[in-house]
C-alpha cells in the first residue's frame, strides 16, 4: 500500500508537474478523451497490474453497474488506499461541471468491482457526507492536490464515496 505521508521519488520530482498539468482548464477537455481509453487497455494488457498515473497517486478500476443500461461501466481512479483494505474514491471528473457516470451508478447500484494491483475485490459504496466528507478531505488532498482546483472549476461539490470489500 502507498504511503500517502512518504512520496516516493517519483511523485516529488515529476509528481508537481503532473498536478499542474491535471490541474488546467485545457487537461480537463482533453484528459478525459485520453487517459480512462489509456488506462482500460493498460489494465487489459498488465492483467490489472498497471494503470497510467499509479506512478503518481494509487489508482484503481472501478467496475459499475451502468444506472441507465444495466451494463458493466469501467473507470480508472485515482484512490486513496484506507488500513482496512478499502478504498476512498472522489468523482472530480477531471474538473468538469458534471458528476462523473460512475458516481451515478454507485448511487444507484453500490455493489461494484475494484481491480486494484491485479487482484480483483467485490466492493460496496459509501457515499461519504457531513462529518465524514469533512473528516477526510485533508487526506485526499495529500494524495492529490489538485482537487482544490477541481471544486473551483467545476462549481460542485465532487461526491466521495468509500468503497469497502465485501
């Protein structure tokens, strides 16, 4: 599990760069055209070893059950690993002035699939709100900063949720 309070020496010399980069108005149009197709076939290929940002923040593929069409829906997402063997997960969205679909899926279907360092765990979703959603802010924002600016830009509050193993 990564240590959010121990950046390895890849997150402290290219990590700020990425942050920035993730962070702009323009990544948020473009990135969302290209990392989850990236990552979905990287995952494909590594047999659920490898994503493309895990360098950079822990991340995982979110398997749902599509709210509309009954059918499997798979996200790539940065996570923030928890003591117990779940997962936090923030629908940002890159940004963007919508929920991410897989959010909606989770409020409708909770019961999902997390492929996390090529294991494969059946999970339940939490979304946090109140006391927990403030609880554990902060310790998103170490894993990935630029969050801050996604609330900005997008003008909602970025729905969390906390997805623990069956």
């Amino acid at each position: 599990m990564t240590d959010v309070r121990r950046p390895t020496l890849i997150q402290r010399t290219v990590g700020p760069l990425f942050q920035r980069i993730s962070g702009s108005t323009w990544f948020s149009k473009v990135g969302p055209k290209i990392v989850p197709p990236m990552d979905r076939a990287l995952h494909k290929v590594s047999g659920g070893r490898f994503l493309l940002g895990q360098s950079l923040v822990p991340s995982l593929l979110l398997t749902t059950t599509g709210a509309v069409s009954g059918e499997p829906r798979q996200a790539p997402l940065a996570c923030m690993p928890e003591p117990d063997g779940g997962w936090v997960v923030v629908g940002s969205n890159f940004g963007r002035e919508k929920h991410p679909a897989w959010t909606g899926n989770l409020l409708k279907q909770p019961k999902a699939q997390v492929s996390f360092r090529g294991r494969s765990i059946p999970v339940t979703a939490h979304l946090l709100e109140g006391a927990e959603r403030t609880e554990i802010w902060p310790r998103l924002m170490q894993v990935w900063p630029v969050y801050d600016k996604y609330v900005e830009r997008s003008g909602r509050e970025l729905r969390i949720f906390r997805l623990t193993p069956i």
